[in-house]
C-alpha cells in the first residue's frame, strides 16, 4: 500500500468512523401526539399510554439497544387543530422516524393523512374509532397502524354476551362525538342480532347529574345497560337514589382505578368491559409490576398502560428490524413483525398487508369486576 | 311519569338549581358594588370542593371542613378583589376599564392549575360530610336524596333570607346600596368604599366555596369543574335580574329544575332547554325576569 493510499483508507475510515457517530447521536425520534390535559376522561387515557410507552422505550434503553431512540412529545389537549398543528411539526421540524396518537378518534381522522402522505408510520393509539385503519389499508402500503381495543370488537363481544343472557338491554351514552359514534354502532349491533334496546338515554359531556337518565332507564326494564359516557361514575352515583341495579356494561373506560376510587368496590362489582389485559399472563403481570414500580399512585389505568407499552415495544422492534430511522423501513419492518410479545393479548404476528390492528377480534375479551379487582369473565 | 320519579327529579333538580343559585348570588353581590363579575368564581367553587375533600379525607368533622374550606375561599376572595379588580376600578374610562373580565378569569386558570398541581389532573369523589357511607340516602315517601343534596337546597334557601335581610335590613346593606349608587359620593358621607367592595368579594367567595364543599359528594370534581358552574350562574342571574336576590333564587331553582325535567323528558338535548328558556327570556325581558331598570336606587 502506498503512502497516498494508505492515508485515503485512513481518511475514509474516519468519514465511516464519524458518520456512524453522527448517526448515532442524532438517533432516532419517535413522535408522540396525545392528550395530557384538558377533560379527565381524555387525560386518563393519554397519560396511562404515554406511561406505557416510556416504560417500553425504558426497557429497550436499558438492554444495550442498537439504536439511541428518543421521544419528542406533545400534547394536543383533546383539541383536532392543535393535534394536525404538532404533527406537521413532527414531520417538518422534527422530522420523526415515527408517530404515536393519540386519545380522540377525530384528531386522528384528521392528522392520519398527513403521516400517510409524508411516508411516516403512525401507531394510532388509544383511540378506538372502529374505520381508522381500514380507511387506509388499501393504500399499499399504508402508513396507518393501530395498538387499542378497537371499538368494533368489544362492542361486538359484548352484545353476543348481552343477548345469550337474554338481558333486556338499554343503553345510556354521551352527547360528544364519541358518544354519538359509539350510539350509532350499538345500535347497528343490535339491528345486525334481530334485537332491540328497550332504553336509550343520553347524557351532554359536561353533566353532572344523570337521575333523570337513570330513572328512565329503569322505568323501561332494563337490566342491563351499556354505558358509554366521559364521566360513567355520575351512573352509578344516581343508582342509590333510582333503587335500580342493573348489569353495566361499558368500554375500557371502566376498568380505570378512578372507577374504583369514586364508585368503590360494591358499586363497581359484576360491572362488564372490554378488555385485552389479562394479568394473569406473565409478560402482562411483568409489565404491569414495572409500571406500578415507574409511576406509583400515578399509575391508574393498566388496560390502557399496556397497549402504550405495546405500540412503543412493536415500534421499537421495527427501528432494530429496519437498521435505523429510515420510516419507510420501519413501516416495511412493522408490518412483518414476528414473534412479538406484548403485554395485551397482541398476537405474535399483528400485523399484515391487510391488517394493520394489533389486536384482532379474538384477542379482546370482557372482563369483569370482582371483589375490587377485573378479572376475566368466564 | 309515576310520581316518585316526578319528585325524585325535582328534588335534584332543586338541589342543582341551589348550586346555581349561591353562584348567582356572589355575581349578584359584586356587581352590585362594583359593576363587576368575578369570572373565576367558578374555581373558587372547585378549590373549596379540594380543600373540602383533603380535610374531609383526613378525618375532619363537617363544621372543621366546612368552616377551614369556606376560610380559606374568603382570603381567596380578598386577593382577586386586590389584584384583579381594583388596579382597573380606579381608572374606569381607561383604556383597560373592561380588564376586569381578563384579569379575574386568568386568576382562576391560575387556580386551575394550581389545583392540577396538587390534586392531579383525575376525577376525585369527595367523602359524604353527614354521613360514613357514600350512598347513604335519606327516604321520605320512597323518594330518596343524599344528605348534601338536602343541604344545598336548605343552604341556598336559608342564605337568600339571610342576604335579603343583610342587604335591605343592616347597615352594611345601606353602605352597599350607597356605593352602588355612587362611590365617590358614599366616601364624601363617610362609607369606608373599599372595606365594602372587599366585603362584597369575600361574601361571594363564602357563597362559592359554601357550593363547593356541598357540591363535592354529590358530583364528581375535578381541576376544570369551575367554569360549568359559572355559566349557568351568569345564566341564571341574567335571568333573576342582577338587582333582586329573590330573583336569582327563583331562576337558580328554576334552571335546575328545568334541566332535570328536560333530561328525563328529552335527554339528547336535556342540557338545552334550561339555555333556550334563557335565551327567549333575556329576549322579552333583557334586565331578566325579577330585574330593575335602575339598578342601585333601590
């Protein structure tokens, strides 16, 4: 090797050398988009997930991780404007390898088409809006994911449940979009299993009393009522005053702590949800002592937790299966995740071409409360 | 409708409406003295539900709670009379003589987030004050209520006569309507003007703080709860007219009651009736159903 020779390899060594340091620090960033003020139902759900992801993106760092990845959050405050305005940032100034969000479905429906058009994955979680993937699963490829119980799947779950018990249902939900959205679907569950609700009410967002609601609800025989409503406590604390007890039966939204804490044990005993947290797994028992240990008293929604933990661990897994920050292989590498193992019920193929939800309907359950604690209904 | 449930939502609704009217009451109390409106009366609300909540968790007895939550909201009600008031009442043809609205609605985000600070950003359940058990009901001829619910309607009630007779029967009252009608010329007569308008502005803080540890067992509360409760008092005080204490009784029992029944009736829009009736009543009648051309020469 000559002089000349010998000093280009050495120099170009050094550019590799360098570059590969550079890349190093630069990492990679994962955007997150979610609701963490603003009405307490949506902060429940933004801050329980954010948990998990940082409990995952904990746990990847601490392994000897392959890459440095690191997370740019922002908080949308429940509010659509806001959430388009942060993502646009994500993809411009932060420029993101991928995005997390966030709580509602109509902020998702409106950021969603940018991430697809700019080729950025998106987890979509913890809304639950049933048509968010679907709408652009024929795109090919699509940019849009999801980790989160799809509405779709617990409703379904829940009125075969209601119906092989011969319950007279009756349905009590909000006047907020989720609540007209999730109105329309029982609804046209119910109409598809040649049935009918004998009650439905209806309560605005911001309501404080529901003894009206309740008291119609048990004047037309109602024995079970499915409930979806921000503040679903204000149910049960009219049930004293009407004498009524019927079979709830809700969302995830139920099986939050606050649930427990404001309506306490007996009121929330034989209450139904959805679910895909089943603590007596070990993955989901390890996670969810993790997550007591990180957060403490502030740890108050495992359900919700979890899928965080998942959306993060299954975008985590495709930054070290795609060799970097390269969005477009991170999407490649998320849709041919393989052997995953999360703390919900996430199978360990999720995904496909033409699927794009972590979880499938059989992968959702309803859980119950018993004695303090939601177990799985059997 | 079975009657049971006829008296059940009236009982709720009285009870709410109770809530609305002591809001009602501190705006009627400090526009009288000062032409003013405490926008962040609504978190005074929601602080005194907190600090009712920590005092009531820690083992408390009602009156301790009760009196220590109320105390606490008056000194609150000194520091916005002094912070976010006065600098703007000595200089009313200023530029910034409508500041008030700016400076006491951001004195109660201040409090928002305080209390998100300490409390968290959650939905919390205040502990019953007359009872142990939180669904511990009172019965009477199978219609049942909580405790506080009773309180509410009682306090609202017993407050109005008290405030009728302070304002129309007492000295104090006398200053009040003198500084209403002119400030200037009830400091020439002697009428210590600013004593009255910080009074004024304890007296409301004492009527949102008395809603808000009786509100806190029968709603759920959280950071934000305030401003719910402040519109439908400024509702319910355009309604009763912003001169007549009996007036905001009668709408504030009016409203609540109206929403109860529009939510049993007609619960997709139960929230937007008791606004509707609002709405045509300020059309026909702008001073408000029980209100005065001339308010302050009564």
């Amino acid at each position: 090797m000559t002089k000349s020779n010998g000093a280009s390899a050495l120099g170009a060594m050094l550019v590799l050398c360098l570059g590969a340091t550079v890349a190093q620090a630069q990492g990679v960033k994962v955007g997150v988009v979610q609701g963490l003020s603003g009405p307490p139902a949506v902060v429940d759900y933004g801050e329980s997930y954010l948990q998990g992801i940082e409990l995952a993106l904990d746990d990847y760092l601490k392994a000897s991780p392959k890459h440095k990845v690191e997370l740019v959050v922002y908080n949308d405050e429940a509010n659509p404007q806001k959430a388009v305005a942060f993502v646009q940032r994500l993809i411009s100034n932060d420029r993101v390898s991928a995005v997390i969000g966030t709580v509602n479905s109509g902020n998702v429906a409106a950021f969603a088409p940018l991430l697809q058009e700019a080729k950025i994955p998106l987890m979509i979680g913890p809304a639950v809006a049933t048509n968010l993937t679907l709408q652009f699963i024929d795109k090919k490829p699509s940019f849009i994911f999801r980790c989160a119980l799809v509405e779709k799947y617990q409703l379904d779950k829940m009125l075969d449940w209601a119906i092989a018990g011969k319950k007279k249902i009756g349905l009590l939900h909000g006047t907020s979009g989720y609540g007209q959205f999730v109105a329309a679907e029982v609804q046209k569950g119910i109409a598809e299993r040649n049935t009918q609700l004998v009650g439905v009410e209806s309560a605005a967002p911001n309501v404080t009393d529901m003894t009206p609601q309740v008291l119609k609800l048990k004047e037309s025989g109602a024995d079970l009522v499915l409930l979806f409503h921000e503040s679903p406590e204000l149910f049960y604390r009219a049930l004293p005053k009407a004498g009524y007890r019927p079979t709830v039966a809700g969302t995830a939204a139920l099986s939050a702590a606050a649930m427990l804490r404001i309506v306490g044990k007996e009121g929330m005993e034989g209450t139904v949800m959805g679910d895909s947290l089943d603590l007596n797994q070990t993955q989901a028992k390890e996670v969810d002592q993790k997550l007591r240990a990180k957060f403490g008293e502030k740890y108050r929604w495992p359900a919700v937790a979890a899928l965080g933990h998942d959306a993060m661990k299954l975008i985590l897994g495709a930054v070290d299966a795609s060799g970097g920050g390269n969005a477009e292989k991170i999407r490649d590498a998320l849709e041919q995740t393989k052997g995953f193992k999360g703390a919900t019920g996430a199978p360990a193929v999720p995904y496909s071409p033409n699927d794009h939800e972590c979880l499938d309907p059989g992968d959702v359950f309803l859980s119950v409360w018993r004695d303090g604690r939601t177990v799985k209904l059997q | 409708m079975n009657p049971v449930d006829l008296i059940q939502v009236l009982v709720s609704g009285v009870a709410l409406g109770g809530v609305y009217t002591l809001i009602g009451k501190g705006m009627f109390i400090t526009y009288r003295t000062t032409q003013t409106l405490n926008f962040g009366q609504g978190d005074l609300l929601a602080v005194a539900a907190y600090l009712a909540l920590t005092l009531a968790t820690a083992g408390a007895p009602a009156p301790v709670v009760l009196v220590g939550s109320v105390a606490a909201v008056a000194l609150l009600g000194m520091v916005v009379e002094r912070v976010a008031v006065r600098p703007f009442q000595d200089r009313p043809h200023a530029a910034g003589a409508l500041a008030w609205i700016l400076t006491t609605f951001g004195f109660g985000l201040i409090l928002q987030n305080m209390l998100v600070s300490v409390w968290g950003k959650s939905k919390q359940y205040s502990p019953p004050l007359f009872s142990t058990k939180a669904d511990s009901l009172v019965t009477l001829a199978e219609v049942r209520f909580y405790r506080e619910e009773l309180a509410v309607a009682l306090a609202s009630l017993v407050i109005v006569g008290l405030f009728y007779l302070a304002l129309f029967r007492s000295r104090w009252g006398k200053q009040v309507a003198a500084v209403a009608f002119d400030k200037a010329t009830s400091a020439l007569l002697g009428i210590d003007v600013k004593r009255t308008v910080v009074s004024s502005y304890v007296l409301m803080a004492m009527l949102a703080a008395i809603s808000g540890v009786l509100i806190g067992p029968i709603v759920t509360i959280q950071p934000h709860i305030g401003l719910l409760f402040l519109v439908k008092g400024f509702a319910v005080v355009s309604v009763g007219g912003f001169t007549n204490p009996i007036g905001v009784l009668v709408a504030g029992i009016a409203f609540g009651v109206v929403e109860g029944f529009a939510n049993y009736f007609d619960s997709l829009f139960g929230d937007l009736y008791a606004y509707v009736f609002v709405f045509f009543i300020l059309i026909f009648r702008p001073t408000g159903l029980f209100g005065e051309r001339h308010q302050g020469v009564r």
